[in-house]
C-alpha cells in the first residue's frame, strides 16, 4: 500500500496572519495540551551534547553545551527530534526551537565501510535496523526526555539509499504515530545548508552553498527557505568519493572514512610533486567531476609502483582482521617503507590540491553567478562531511575573502551526516507551516513508504546547464523546490 502523496512537509496550513510560528504553536495546542503536557522541561546544561558513550561515537562539540542566555521565546518551547538514515551513519538529536542541542548521537558504519570499500545498502540497512533503537534512546537519554515531551518529529526521506532511508522513517512515524506528533520528511542536502543557520545566527537569505558530500557535489543559491537555485552539481562522483577512493589505493585506515586519513597524510607530502590535471578546465560552469582525477591518481599510483603486488603476501601474511584495516589491494600505510610512505604522501597532498582547486574555480563562478541573480549575498556555506577539511575550508576562505563575502563552516561534527541538521531543518519548515499531520498509531509495519532516494534539491540554473551534464533523471523525482513552489500555488 502506498502512503498518500501528503506524506512530507507540504500539507501546508493556511497561511498565517500571525507569524508562521505562532500559527503553527497556535494549530497544534490542542494535540499539545492533550499529548504533550510538560513542554517546557528543565533541561540542566549538562545534558545538552556532552555526555560521551562507549556504545556510539557521539560528537561534541562546546560551543553548543551552554544554552543561549536570552529571554525564553515560543520556540523555546519546541522540542524536535531529528533521524538521519540516508546512507552509512545512523543518527538522531534532539534540539530545540532556538538552536540549542540537547543531545546528538551518531552511530557510525565505518568498519563496515573500510571492509567493503562502499555502502552496500543491504549490510547498511541491517546495521541501521541493528542500532536505531539504541540511537534514537540514547538521544533521549542524554536530553532527558521522553517521547512524551516531544513537539514533532524530522526524519530523512532523501535523497539517499532507500532501504537505509525506510529504516529512519520507519521509526519516525512509529514514534510520531504513537505519541500523536507532526512529522517533517527533511531533503538530506536542505539539512545539510541549513545547519549552518544554526550554528551562525546572522546568516539570512540569499546565501551561496557548497555541499560536499561522499554521494553530492552541489552548488546551490539559496533565495530563502525551501527555494534553491542549482548552480552546478557533479556529472560523474562527488569529490568525497574521489577522497575514500584515493584512501583506499594508498592502503590508509579507513575506518575513519578516507577522507580524513588523506588530509592526514597530505600534511607530510609535496603537493606539487604529481601532475594532476584540473577537471573540466574548458567547461565554463559550475558543475564538477571527479572520475577523471581518480583515474589520474590510480595511474600515479601503478606508475610510482607503489607495492601493489604486496597486496597477495598481505593477504596471506596480515591478521585476519586485516581487510577491516585498510584496503586489500595495497600494502597498508603502516607497514610501507619510509620511502614508500613519501611517495603515497605526495600522492594525497597532490590529489588533494587539485580536487580542491577544482572546488576553488567552481565557487569563484558560483559567487559571481549568484551575485548577478541576488545582489544581496553575503555568504558562502561549505557543509557536507568534506566540509570538515581544514585545507578546504582554507582555500575556501581565500575565495570568498577575495569577492568580499563571508565563509560559514559548521564545526566538523555537524558537516558529516548528523542528527541535528535535521533536527534544524524540521524546526525551520515546522516554523513555516510546512508539516505533516501525524500517522496513524496502528501503521502496519509492512507499508510501503513514499521516500525519495533521487530528489534534487534545486531547479537548474539555465545559463549553467552543461553539455557535459549527465542525463541520468530516470526515476528522479521533481525538485524540492518545485514542489514547494507548486504547493504555495495551490495556496488559497
Ligand atoms: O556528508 P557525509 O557525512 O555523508 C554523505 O552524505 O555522503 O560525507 C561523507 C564524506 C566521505 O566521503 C568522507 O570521506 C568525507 O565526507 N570526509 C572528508 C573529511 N571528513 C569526511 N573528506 C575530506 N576531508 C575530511 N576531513
Ligand atoms: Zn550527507
């Protein structure tokens, strides 16, 4: 049975004459008072995100441990609680209607993802199934809360894999159905651009984002809430995966994903000692590529002869555990000679500087392109778990300084997949009216939920449509944006 075409955030109500926030306090009181007597808990700043647990790794980060001493306001009354399932982390927070955390738990599929070398949906949908119960506990727990005191319910519907994806929703409306609370089905990339909002409160639209991801590489105009321009987007790989796949060749521990093994090891390396070339050079757009570069790093790496053929006596000489290590094909990092290790040094500072120099050369015509449509941006957003790049975020830095704008960076712990950007994205949409009634509390377990793995977030900026575009848009489901633009149309 499918869901009705209402499941997400665009059974919008009425247009408010108050402010969007009062409407919808206003519209759910009587679900409130019945359901929800104790909305204002006490909530002791200890419980808010800094509590560590053997069981999940859990992110912490200060700078949201103290909670905003200002006068309490209604959105000091909403409590959200985000889950985040789209691919390999398990997540979930609880935050409240002023941006302060109360708790975010990540439970992460690395060992997995260093013994395969990717996501597989299958093993990543059993692993979420595995943990998500604990997870979405855990972020109770720290915050001190039960289900009970909850005011709505944001989940991930995508894009993303859809058996990881179910899983999150699957539990969302289990909770949101048996304790009668709204839901909002949040677009993982939306989560991921409005999480800085969050972190830096000046930050209004119009603004310019960079979302770097394992799976997406966008470059977005955001003109304001649920209104995205794509500015370019990746024709082949993001760079994320360009990053796990340049981990993997050089044989680094990948059970902190590839990313932050390469920026390690590109520390000690000579940048300018391999010739990469820089993608799509000729193409005057913003779109990207990164299938070329990774062809180019695995060519460097057979020609430096780097000890490939070590893989066979690995694998016959190395524990058992050995896979889980680091990749099967090359001699691990930990076991390569001195010399051996120079040369994969070289390697991962000189993929990286070009992987993001084509970053750099994008955002420059982004800003300018975004300027002509918005003359009022301020703002660059770099989000997505390559945000968390000290290196990216320097050059980055330099770009937007040079065009007179600001850089916005979320810490590192709200970069790569988390709980509270979607958290965050329900309170902001919740704000706007844009929610769903709750589920019914007796949904078979067997329903067939109408999620949404292939959804852009924006509609095509049409002077930047690139020849070079891939023309994959099968099962691709209409924009975010467009969606939201139809519904306000429908609007009385
Ligand atoms: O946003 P995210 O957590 O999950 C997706 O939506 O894909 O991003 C994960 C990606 C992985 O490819 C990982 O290697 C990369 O972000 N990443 C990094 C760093 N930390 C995570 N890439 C470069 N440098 C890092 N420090
Ligand atoms: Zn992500």
């Amino acid at each position: 049975m499918a869901l009705s075409s209402r499941f997400w955030r665009l059974n919008l109500f009425p247009k408010p004459s108050l402010s969007p926030l009062q409407t919808t306090l206003k519209s759910l009181k009587p679900l409130r008072q019945k359901l929800c007597p104790i909305l204002s808990l006490p909530i002791s700043s200890s419980s808010s995100l800094n509590s560590s647990n053997s069981l999940f790794s859990t992110s912490k980060n200060s700078a949201f441990s103290e909670p905003h001493s200002r006068t309490p306001s209604p959105q000091d009354d909403l409590i959200v609680l985000g889950i985040e399932t789209s691919c390999d982390d398990t997540a979930a927070a609880i935050v409240r209607g002023n941006g302060e955390i109360l708790s975010q738990v990540v439970s992460s599929q690395a060992d997995l993802l260093a013994q395969y070398g990717g996501v597989a949906p299958k093993m990543a949908e059993e692993a979420h199934l595995q943990v998500i119960d604990k997870v979405v506990q855990e972020a109770l727990d720290k915050a001190k809360l039960t289900e009970t005191n909850l005011s709505a319910v944001a989940v991930t519907i995508g894009p993303g894999l859809g058996l990881c994806l179910r899983v999150g929703v699957r539990k969302a409306r289990e909770i949101a159905g048996s304790c009668n609370l709204p839901i909002i089905g949040v677009h993982h990339m939306e989560a991921h651009a409005l999480v800085a909002r969050l972190t830096e409160r000046e930050l209004q639209f119009p603004f310019v984002a960079l979302l770097i991801s394992g799976g997406h590489n966008l470059l977005i105009l955001a003109r304001d809430l649920g209104q995205y321009v794509q500015l370019g987007t990746t024709i082949d790989d993001a760079v994320g995966e360009a990053y796990d796949k340049t981990a993997k060749w050089l044989g680094l521990d990948l059970r902190r994903s590839g990313g932050p093994a390469i920026e390690e090891l590109a520390r000690e390396g000579d940048a300018k000692s391999v010739k990469f070339s820089t993608p799509m050079k000729q193409h005057k757009d913003c779109n990207f590529s990164y299938a070329g570069l990774k062809t180019q790093v695995r060519l460097a790496i057979e020609s430096k002869n780097i000890d490939l053929w070590s893989a066979i006596l690995a694998i016959n000489f190395y524990p058992p555990n050995f896979p889980m290590l680091c990749s099967n094909t090359t001699i691990p990092l930990s076991s390569a000679s001195s010399e051996d290790r120079r040369i994969r040094a070289d390697i991962a500072a000189s993929f990286q500087r070009v992987a993001v120099l084509h970053l750099e050369e994008r955002c420059e015509r982004a800003i300018e392109w975004a300027l002509k449509i918005e003359p009022s941006v301020k703002h660059l957003v770099v989000s997505g778990g390559v945000a968390s790049n000290q290196y990216v975020r320097s050059r980055l830095d330099q770009v937007v300084k040079k065009n007179s704008l600001q850089l916005v960076c979320p810490p590192p712990c709200l970069c790569t997949d988390n709980g509270v950007m979607v958290a965050w994205t329900g309170i902001e949409n919740f704000c706007m009216g844009r929610f769903d009634p709750p589920p019914p509390a007796d949904e078979p377990e067997d329903i067939v939920y109408e999620l949404r793995p292939r959804w852009p977030l924006g509609e095509e900026y049409a002077e930047g449509r690139s020849e070079a575009r891939s023309m994959r848009t099968a099962r691709m489901h209409p924009s975010l944006t467009s969606m939201i633009q139809e519904s306000l149309q429908q609007q009385p």
